[in-house]
C-alpha cells in the first residue's frame, strides 16, 4: 500500500474535502523538484531533503490538523524506508528548506549590455543555516526600510513566520 493509498483512506472526509490528492498534485511535487540547478544537488540526501521538502510543501502544507501532518511525517518515512531500503542511511534528520531568495544580488561593473539585470539571481537551494536567513530576512527589512519611504516595517522573524515566508515565496515564485 503507497502513501497515495494512505492518504486517501485516512484523511478526506467531508470536513477536510481539501484532503483530495490527484495526479496534479504529483506534477506539483516533480515541478518543484525540477527548481533545483544540478549543481545545487550534489548527494543523495540533498535530493531526499529536496524530496521530503517539496512533498510537505504540495501535500502536507494543505493539512490543517498537527496530528494529520505528524501523520504524514511518519507514513511517508515509513513508506519511504520500505521502498528505498538501499538509502535508509541517507535519510534526513531534522527539518529543512528550500528557498530561492539567498543570493546576493550582481554588481555591475560597467560593462554589462543595455539589458542585463542586477538583481540577485534566484537559485532554488537549501537553507545553510536559521541564522543565516535570519540575516538575511533583517537586511531585506532594512533594504525596504531604506527605500520606502512613510512605510516603516519592524517584524520579529521567530521560525513559524520564517517558515510561512518560505512557504509563501514558493508559492509566488511557481509559474502558473
């Protein structure tokens, strides 16, 4: 029994209706997968990481229950374990995240052409660190602060918001 099986004859119900999963949910997964540069995925456990991640993001982030994304944390190891015997030891420990918004942006030289952007380039790549990203969400704060001006924003980044903020940034990055 797949984890498709699992997810259909535990969770859908006429209360959690959104719990219906398809093969469009499946591409969703692939799609996200496919964000990656090869040189971003260098082993075996980065790409479960990757894996795991884009799983949670397509069909654990539409739960709304912790005992229904707990639930799905353990079936899709359980079944993982089962099905990729030869990598058990390459499975992640801890959560982890994959976001699009961590490098710096280009500095011109001078002698780019009339079209080329200076915007930071948007490599689809694992968090390094929580204060890493923290650092960096503090500088996009200061960043805006510095060039809006009559808005001034002050947010405290503790680690739901930042997960919610990676969540969103896949979400608005995602071609549609």
């Amino acid at each position: 029994m797949g984890i498709d099986d699992r997810l259909g004859k535990n969770v859908a119900d006429p209360a959690k209706f959104h719990y219906v999963f398809n093969l469009r949910d499946l591409s969703r997964i692939w799609e996200g997968i496919l964000f990656i540069k090869k040189e971003e995925l260098q082993t075996v456990n980065t790409a479960l990481k990757l894996w795991f991640h884009e799983c949670l993001r397509v069909i654990s982030d539409r739960f709304t229950t912790f005992d229904d994304k707990d639930w799905f944390v353990a079936n899709f190891w359980k079944t993982a374990s089962q099905e990729l015997s030869e990598y058990v030891a390459e499975f992640p420990e801890g959560e982890t995240f994959f976001v699009n918004f961590l490098r710096e942006p280009v500095d011109p030289t001078g002698d780019e052409e009339e079209d080329f952007s200076t915007d930071a380039p948007k490599i689809y790549e694992e968090l390094p660190s929580w204060d890493y990203v923290l650092s960096k969400l503090a500088g996009f704060q200061e960043l805006f602060n510095e060039q809006i001006r009559g808005a001034h924003l002050d947010l405290v980044f503790f680690h739901d918001a930042m997960v919610h903020l990676f969540i969103t940034s896949r979400i608005i990055c995602t071609p549609r």
